[in-house]
C-alpha cells in the first residue's frame, strides 16, 4: 500500500470492488469495477483492463468522481495514465507493473493495493453485521449465475449475446444494494439502479443513470436501448418488467419465485423480449 490510511468507509468499498472483480475469471477477460459509496456505479468486462476500464466509466462518469477501482489483472501503464485522469480514492488489482506504479505514486492521496491474486468467489465463512445490542451472522453468499440452472421462461430465448450479458448482468447485480437492477450492453454496464425502497424505482434509476451516460458521451437517447436487464430479486409486479421494456431492454434475468410470475412472464411475452430464471436471490443489505 502507498498513500495515506485507509479510512472505514475506504476499506468497507475496497472490498466491495476487490470481492466484485474476483468474481469473473481473469483468463476469460479483464474485469474493473469502480465502485462507490459500496455500490458499483460502473463494470466492464474486455479483452485488456484500459478498454474495460473505459468501458466501466462510461456508465456513471460523475459518480466515479472520488471512487475505488478494481480490477481483476495486473495494471499496466496505459491502465494507470487512464485512471489517475479521474480522482480516485484507492486502486485495488493483484499487480500493477512498474511504470504503472510510478504513475500512480505521482498523484496525491490515491492509493494502490496489491493483493497478489484474486478473492475466491466460492470460499465460506460468516458475514458480520453490527446492530443494537448484538451481531447478526451469516454465511457468505459464495455462488452466482454460473451456479444455476438458467431456464427460459419467455416465448422468445435471449441470442448467445444477449445471454453473456445476461450473466455479466447478473454477477454485477449480485453486489448492487437491493433493489437492485442492472443494465448491460456489449460486456458493460450502461446503468445500475441500486438500493431503492421500489423495484420500479430502481429500474427508472438505472435508466436515468443511462440517459446521462449517454450525454456524457455524446450520444443521442439512453445508453440502456438495446440493453439487458438483471434484477437481484423477483418482480412482485409487471410494472418493474414494464419500466425496463420502456428503457429498451430486449431480455431480462431474474431469480423468479412471485406469487405473480406468470404475469410478468406475460408482459415479457406481449413486449416481445425473452426473460430467464435462476432461482437465486441475492439480496444484498
């Protein structure tokens, strides 16, 4: 570690990123989440971590400002020269290569963890929280969409593309506060709606946050038309499916288990676009 210490809040979202990257493969790409106040407000997927990277700060580029960045593969310098261009609390990857370090050494007050290799997304153990008069304790929520038996639900099946960004989708949502919804298009997010007291609230969140995506990067309407969707939990009513339908998601992912599946089944099916079920909430609190 280099810089100053690390505060509460510091470690509390480090861990948050450093636990979020861990959970995809650095063989199969590179992975970086920037992450803020514990949620992620951006998370790529790409065949290096400077394209992922870019990729992921598109999705929220005003609220990366001050936020801790993760990724799942070693730093090199072109990473490091894009990063330190945004002001960022904490790096956290398992290297970083020597230019790359002294890039980040130069900027005042950010600092770079090393930890030598992934968290392992699969490992047990308690999960402790503090509450008045004691410590609530459970078990670490270890598994994730690749873990389940995906089944389509709707009349149309999401394309083989659609389907990794459903999972892309569906592992990000995994660490977004709930409700949780998470739009993904082309290996990255395109808005995150996270931690509203409403599923619907959530989905038109996360479409606002791909509106202004969109007008950061000049481009015209919402950067979530032609998206897909993950929620977190199931939808206790139509009207979540329905406000991801208006933003412009062609498929959705979702635990299923409402007393009012079949009728979000059949609004999926009367806009047109496919919807799959794991049968695993996450839930995050």
């Amino acid at each position: 570690m280099q810089g100053k210490t690390l505060s509460y809040n510091n470690i509390n979202d480090t861990d948050a990123a450093f636990e979020l990257v861990s959970e995809f493969d650095p063989a199969r790409g590179a992975a970086v989440a920037i992450i803020k106040h514990a949620n992620p407000c951006g998370v790529a997927v790409a065949g290096d971590p400077v394209t992922a990277y870019k990729n992921a700060l598109r999705t929220d580029p005003v609220s990366a400002f001050g936020g801790i960045v993760a990724t799942n593969r070693e730093i090199d310098a072109a990473t490091a020269e894009e990063i330190v261009k945004v002001f960022t609390e904490v790096i956290v990857a398992p290297s970083a290569t020597p230019e790359a370090r002294a890039i980040i050494a130069a900027k005042k007050n950010l600092r770079l963890l090393l930890t030598g290799g992934p968290a392992d997304p699969k490992a047990d153990g308690p999960v402790v929280k503090s509450v008045a008069g004691g410590l609530p304790v459970q078990s670490h929520d270890n598994r994730n969409v690749d873990d389940c038996d995906i089944k389509v639900v709707t009349k149309k099946a999401p394309s083989a593309a659609e389907m990794a960004d459903l999972r892309l989708a569906a592992k990000v949502a995994k660490h977004v506060k709930s409700n949780a919804i998470v739009y993904v298009k082309d290996g990255a997010t395109v808005g995150v709606g996270a931690g509203q007291m409403s599923r619907v609230d959530s989905a038109l969140t996360g479409h606002r946050k791909s509106i202004d995506a969109a007008k950061a990067a000049g481009i015209e309407g919402a950067l979530s038309q032609g998206s897909v969707v993950a929620s977190d939990a199931f939808f206790p009513f139509a009207d979540g499916l329905e406000a991801l339908v208006a933003a412009g998601a062609t498929a959705v992912i979702q635990p299923g288990g409402s007393m009012r599946d079949d009728e979000v089944i059949a609004a999926a099916d009367a806009a047109g676009i496919a919807m799959v079920m794991t049968g695993m909430r996450h839930f995050r609190h």
